[in-house]
C-alpha cells in the first residue's frame, strides 16, 4: 500500500514537472527576446552554437539558452546557422532569431555613386566607408586608381583608364564586402547596360563603338543636370561630330586640367593643349570624364534630331539653344548682361 502511495506522488510530481516544463517551453516560444530597440549581432566562421548564444547573451537579449538549444534542434538548424552580420528588431522570439540565422538575412548597408562622379570621387567613397573590407589599400607603389585601371579596361575601353566604366546606382552589401567585389559589381553593371542601349541605338550615329558613345555620354552628364534637356546637348555634339566642328565643351577641359582647376577656366586654359582639351583637340576625348547615368547614355544613340549647333547656360540649370553662331553671340551677350 505504501509503495503505491509512493509510486502515485512521483507520477503526480512527474505529471506536474512535465505541465510545467511545457508551459516555461510555450513561455521561452513566444516571448520576445529583442525587448526594447534593435540589436546587432555578428556571426563569425568557425562560431559554434554555445558561441553564438553566448554573443546573444552578451547583448542583454532575453535568451533562454537550453531552450534556445531545443528549438534549434527541433528545427533542425543548430549546424545551418550563417555567417553573418545581423540586425535584430525588437520584438523578435528566439524561433524568429534561429530562423533568421538559418536563412541568412543579413544586415544591408548601401553606397551610392551619383551620376556624373569621377573614378577619383569613387574611389574615395570606397575607401572611407567603414563597412567594406579594404584591399585595395594594400596596393604598393602605385595609386589605387592605376592599380584598377587594368581591372576595369577590357572589354569596354580602348584606352586603360577606368574613368567612366563604372554604373552609377546605390548599391547595397553586407559587412566585410570585399571594395574590389563592389567596384566589379558597379563595372559589370555598366556594362550591361551600355550594351543593351547600344543594341537599340538610333541609325546613322557617328560612333564606331558603345565605347565612344559612353565617352559622349559623359560629356552630355557633365553639361546639364536636366533630363529633358540631353537629347537636345547629345544633338549638338553629334552635328558638331558629323560637320568637323570642334565640341568646344568646358567639362573636359576642366577634366584635363587635373588638380590644376581651382574652380575657373581662363582664355589661357582653352588654347592649353590637353588630350581632353576639346576647344584645341578634334573629335571625342580618349576616354570618358565622368560616370553617365543611363539617361545620360540614351540621350546620345537617340539624340534630338534638331538643327542647333550651339548652346549656352541660361543661369537657371538650362540652355539656349541656337543654330548659328550670329544667334549664338545674341543669346550669349544676353545671358552674360543677365548674368552681370
């Protein structure tokens, strides 16, 4: 009788062990362990579960850690967790973490190039921004920008300077993307679309390469911020092209000029021969000045069909166009009085 008074309280106490232990499993399911604001935690190789946990746990996270353990191994997940920074959003449970890590929704950060940015300018961004991870810096006795020119020449470019080549966009990344991984990625992208424009360009256009219409279409960026307006510029410089004008725009003698421009072009400046000086050189520049957007890029394989030759900056972002050079002196002489 005794015995059966025993073996009845320990199934009591088993039946009440095990409500209890379901219920704290229910409880460590559902409760949120990203309380308050979100939290960011990476995982790094070679991380062990016990190691992960233990990063969870130095951020204050509500972390039940044999709990944490059962789910993960009811979800089959304790050796699919990925590499990876994350950021945890408050209210996230435990299950919501594990699933995160197994399907690697890392964290994103993003870089934009503007369109009309020099390789220089590029470059820059690249190796100031803190999540990247820097090689390129490693390079010796040589400038990261040559160090990439050969990188980023063929096929696209005749010349070896990476001016140009690379798309102008956002891009977005995880942390420790290597720069040269997103420097290809912005190269890659160029590419594609100046090929894909390339095969849709308007008939009859003077270039013999998409390259030399990449080169304009830096030169249409540089000249006007206003969309509406590059087809109208891109005409010009194509007319300019096919009569054996002369393109006689500032941006690439400013481009030629180096670090020697100081924020003025002088009568001396325009007569100084440069590669990139078109007030003295024939035809296109060797290589483009900037980065052209895709706008930009449009613009000049389905130019304006009009008949302007020539234009000048209104003071307001636009032009004045004219279609010689007698109204061209009028309308120059009447901004510049304007102006003054």
């Amino acid at each position: 009788m005794a015995i059966n008074k025993i073996i009845g309280m320990i199934f009591v106490i088993l039946v009440f062990i095990c409500e209890w232990a379901w219920l704290d499993y229910q409880s460590a399911l559902q409760a949120p362990a990203v309380i308050d604001h979100p939290v960011v935690v990476e995982i790094e190789k070679g991380d062990s579960f016990q190691q992960i946990t233990d990063k969870l746990l130095a951020q204050n996270l509500a972390i039940r850690p044999f709990w944490f353990k059962v789910i993960a191994v009811q979800k089959k997940a304790v050796k699919k967790l990925k590499t990876g920074e994350y950021e945890l959003a408050a209210g996230l449970t435990m299950s919501d973490i594990l699933t995160l890590f197994e399907q690697g929704k890392t964290k994103h950060y993003a870089i934009t190039f503007p369109e009309g940015w020099s390789f220089k300018q590029i470059v820059q961004a690249v190796e100031s921004n803190p999540y990247l991870e820097h090689t390129l810096r490693n390079t010796e006795d040589e400038s990261t920008e040559n160090a990439l020119a050969g990188l980023f020449c063929p096929p696209l470019a005749v010349n070896c300077n990476p001016e140009g080549l690379l798309f102008p966009d956002t891009y977005f990344f995880e942390r420790h993307t290597s720069d040269l991984s997103l420097l290809k990625r912005a190269y890659d992208k160029m590419q594609d679309v100046v090929q894909q424009e390339w095969l849709n360009k308007a008939e009859g256009l003077p270039f013999k390469s998409p390259y030399e219409a990449l080169v304009l279409a830096s030169i249409v960026e540089k000249e006007t911020g206003a969309q509406v307006e590059r087809p109208q510029i891109a005409g010009v410089f194509i007319r300019r092209l096919e009569q054996g004008m002369l393109l006689q725009t500032d941006p690439t003698v400013i481009y030629g000029m180096g670090d020697n421009y100081q924020g003025n072009i002088g009568a001396r400046d325009l007569k100084t021969p440069t590669p990139y000086n078109t007030y003295v050189i024939k035809g296109l520049p060797p290589t483009p000045i900037a980065m052209p957007g895709r706008d930009a890029i449009v613009a000049v394989l389905h130019p304006d069909h009009g008949d302007s030759l020539y234009f000048v900056a209104r003071g307001d972002g636009t032009h004045e166009f004219s279609a010689n050079l007698k109204d061209h002196n009028v309308a120059v002489n009447n901004f510049q009085r304007k102006k003054k």
